[in-house]
C-alpha cells in the first residue's frame, strides 16, 4: 500500500515527510473508525468490492479497485470531482465537482462508504467536544441515502460510543456524577414516593376508621330536630312499653317484682374514646379556624389531626351493664366496654396507624344522681363479655345475683337495658324534659344524661320473652331489645341472671342472644383478684 493510504486510527498524527492539509473520517461500513490523511495536491479515492475506502496519491485505477473521485487542493480546500460515471454524494445531494467545507459529509459511489471531510493542522484531534459529535450525528443523519431507521440508530449509536471513547476525561467523569445524581435522585424521588403513598393510605384507612366510628357516633348525637323528632316518633312507642309493662305486671305478680327488684341494679353506660396517632404519640383532636369554629369535612363531619389546635376528637357510644349483688363490679358486654374490638374497626384503625383510647367511661343507675366514673378491669377473649369496677360506696343495697344452673328451654325471662340510648330515655322524660332543655340549649351528650339523673328519669326498659334454645355459648329468646341493650341482664322468674344480653337477631322474629353467665366465672375471678 502506497504511504498515502490510509492510517487507522491509531495512528493520529500524520506522517513526518508529509504535511497534512485535512483528512476524511471513516464513518460507515469497513472503513469505520480510520483516518485517511490528504497531503498531496492531487489524490484519487478507489473503492473496492470489499467496500474499504482507499486514498492514493496517483490518479490510475489500480487493479481490483474502482476510482470513485479526484480530490485536488485549491487554495485553501479540497476540490472533489466524481470520474468515470461515478457518482458522488455530499451532504446528501449527488455532485460532479464542489469544493469541500470541514465538516462535509461524503459518501462514495452508489454502496460505498461514507466519511467525514475536516481540515486539520496536521494531528489528528485527540478529543472531541460534545457538539461536534452531535453536529456529526446530525449531519450524517440528514445526508444519509440510507432507510430512516438504519440512519437513527447509525447516528445514536455512534454518538454515544464518540461520547464514551473520544470526549475529554473530565467530561466524561461530569456525565458520569451527572447521571450518578440523577440515579440518586430518581431513587430519591421513588422513595418519597412510596413514603407519600404510604402517608396517603394510612389517612385514607384513618379517614375510613374515623368516618365508621363518626357515623355511630352520630346516632348518640343530639340536635334539636333531634328532640323535636324525638317527641313526635317515640310517644307511641313509649306508650306500648308502658302497656307491655302493665300488661306483664298484671299477667304474673312474679314478674313485676323480679322487675321491680332488678330495675335498680341495671346501669345505663355512656363512654367516649379517642385515637391516638402512633407515629406522633399525639390523639387526634379537632382542627379549629381562625375564629375558633371547628373545620368540617366534605362529609360534614370535625376534621381531626394529630396536630390539630382543639379538643381531641370523641368518639361516643352508650349501653347497658348491671351491678353484681355484694360486689362493685359492673358486667357488660366487651363490644360496649371496648367499642372498638370489632373486627373491621380494628383493622381499619392499625391500618391507618392509629391506636384507640378510653376517653371517659360512666354509668348511671335509676334513683342515684349524677354519673359514677367506671374503669374496665377485664374483658374475654373468647365471649361478648366485660368486667367494670366503681366506687362501692356508690352501690350499697343493690346488685344483682347469678344463676347457679343453667336456663331450660321454654322457660320465662325478662329483659332489662337501655335500647335506642339517650333517644329512648329522652322519650320516657316526656315533652316537659324535652322542652326544658330545648329552651336551655343544653343538647349535648354528657349533659343530656346528666340532667335525666337528676331528675331521676334514668330508668331501663323491661320485655318478657321465651328461652327458644339453649347451647354451651349461647341462650336465644324473643324478649325484645334493640341497638343500645346490649350487656343487659337477661332474668329467670327467680331474678338470678341466666344470660347477658349480647346480639338481635332481626330476620328471626326479633330474637335476641345472650351470653350465658356460666363464662363469667374466670373472669370474675380475675377482675377480683386484681
């Protein structure tokens, strides 16, 4: 091969007895990557079957090899002219002659290869800057004949490897700590992400918790259409109980005074809990404006944050419990005592990062004024059944006894409770209670039962019914009840307790489930023991 030929790209300097004027860089097919320096004033490019671009310094067609074009110095530049029907494409468009600008792109004969005309100052540049390889990319990627497709990926994939292997040191080094924060802030912005997500599901399922507990809530809640529904809904159902109580008492001397007897060991339990943000230890309390008005939901119910400036957040419920004869316990059922043990509140509460707490916890017994304050000592894992404690010296002279054997089918009970909470002790008041408080405003839900006692409104409704099956874990009757009864006593014709009222069963005619008292013995025992 004549000294002329091309140099491979190794070889970045041009030759000592010879000073370079410009050089074509391969781009395409074998010729891809070497470097063909111009010196002589008139060079011939060939190009075989074998597709490598070849530059000699003679101007004759060399065996095996097709003279493609004539390249000859003219003042400052190259001249190129395509001979012997060959055509000649530059920067895509087919020439017979033109003088060459750096950066022409030239691609020789129909198939042949494709290089890069530059001017130099005899070497070859070590390094590229960034936008000559762009410019590059580019330009072959608008002058190529070849399909779009094969042009874009030609010019991506040269680009970057020109990017990889001809940039200086320090730019690469810059692009690879620019893509390492990139990484490192797309991991960043991944994990707040998820962190987001995860803080959206979490007041999703507390909004969800909140939103179910708020809804029973409500019903304990009183407004004044409340009141005024109240006397209008519930006088005819007040008077049926008085008839059905009038009606029992005349029917057995024996039941009137096991109700008699029984009626003032019945309490009426009223609580609220609150819920604990576990994250912050903080409870939810209400969000306050500025003008101290408490904030709402699209609900239409207290907005609660942990970090909220008002009071915490009350969660209210009521139910029935009664005393123990010679002792100061108070036996419920554990869904009055613990309100929150159900199994979709509780997951929607650990769920959502929240833990419930006993706010206050009262009761109220017919004939005694003003709430005592009860605290939970005890609650099974395996019935529907609580253990309270109170004060004893609120207690003397009352309490209830259990039964020592177990209730038979067919045999009497009577019910006692407090169904429908404060709305049904509040129907039992009469207009007069009603209308005093309506024009004292005073409707709020400790108030209200703080004023029945009082005026020693406080008193549990009766119904008779019959055992209609008896098991190890359960005692079902048709002594009526409702929402609000719950933990009642269920009572033979002796007045010993057979049964704690627990669940209605609606779509059997009104029957009832109650909690034989034969399950309260170890826990009795335990709450004693403490």
């Amino acid at each position: 091969m004549d000294r002329s030929y091309a140099q491979s790209e190794s070889s970045k300097t041009a030759p000592d007895e010879n000073v370079a004027r410009a050089f074509l860089e391969g781009l395409t097919g074998p010729s891809k990557g070497k470097t063909y320096w111009l010196s002589s004033d008139v060079l011939s490019t060939l190009v075989g079957s074998d597709r490598v671009l070849r530059i000699n310094a003679r101007t004759t067609q060399a065996d095996d090899l097709d003279l493609v074009a004539v390249l000859k110095w003219d003042r400052d530049t190259y001249s190129i002219e395509g001979v012997g029907g060959k055509s000649v494409w530059v920067n895509g468009h087919r020439i017979d002659a033109v003088h060459l600008m750096h950066g022409d792109m030239i691609e020789f004969d129909a198939h042949g290869p494709m290089a890069r005309f530059r001017l130099c100052e005899q070497s070859f540049p070590k390094r590229w800057p960034i936008d000559e390889i762009v410019s590059d990319a580019w330009t072959y990627a608008r002058s190529s004949r070849r399909p779009l497709p094969r042009r874009i990926s030609f010019a991506v994939g040269e680009s970057l490897r020109r990017v990889a292997v001809q940039t200086t040191y320090y730019f690469r080094l810059s692009v690879i700590i620019v893509l390492c924060l990139i990484t490192a802030f797309g991991i960043y912005l991944y994990r707040s992400d998820q962190q987001i997500q995860q803080a959206l599901e979490r007041d999703a399922h507390r909004i969800e918790a909140v939103t179910i507990m708020l809804a029973q809530t409500r019903d304990n809640a009183l407004s004044e259409d409340d009141l005024v529904a109240l006397q209008q809904r519930l006088e005819s159902r007040l008077e049926r109980n008085t008839s059905r109580l009038g009606v029992l008492e005349e029917r057995s001397d024996a039941a009137a005074r096991v109700i008699a007897e029984s009626v003032p060991s019945v309490a009426f339990v009223q609580g609220a809990f609150g819920l604990r943000h576990i994250e912050s230890g903080e409870m939810l309390k209400q969000v306050l404006s500025a003008d101290g008005h408490v904030l709402r939901t699209p609900f239409g119910q207290p907005r609660l944050d942990p970090f909220g400036n008002g009071k915490p957040g009350e969660f209210q419920f009521t139910g029935t419990g009664f005393l123990l004869m010679n002792g100061q316990h108070i036996v419920t059922n554990r869904h009055v005592a613990l309100p929150w043990t159900s199994k979709e509140q509780a997951q929607a509460f650990e769920a959502s990062g929240l833990v419930p707490e006993m706010l206050r916890l009262v009761v109220y017994f017919p004939g005694i004024t003003g709430p005592i304050e009860a605290e939970l000592v005890g609650h099974s894992e395996t019935a529907d059944l609580a253990v309270l404690s109170i004060a004893p010296s609120h207690i003397e002279g009352r309490g209830l006894s259990l039964s020592d054997s177990p209730t038979r089918v067919g045999e009497e009970i009577y019910l006692l409770g407090y169904p429908t909470g404060l709305k049904a002790l509040l129907a039992q008041a009469g207009n007069d209670f009603i209308s005093s408080i309506r024009t004292e405003g005073e409707v709020g839900f400790w108030i209200i039962a703080s004023q029945l006692s009082k005026q020693n409104l406080i008193n549990p409704l009766a119904s008779q019914g019959i055992v209609a099956q008896v098991s190890m874990g359960a005692v079902t009757y048709d002594a009526e009840t409702t929402v609000g009864g719950s933990g009642g006593p269920a009572l033979n014709r002796h007045g010993h307790v057979v049964a704690v009222n627990a669940a209605i069963l609606p779509d059997f005619g009104g029957s009832n489930i109650g909690v034989p008292v034969a399950h309260l013995d170890q826990l009795l025992n335990d709450a004693t023991n403490k």
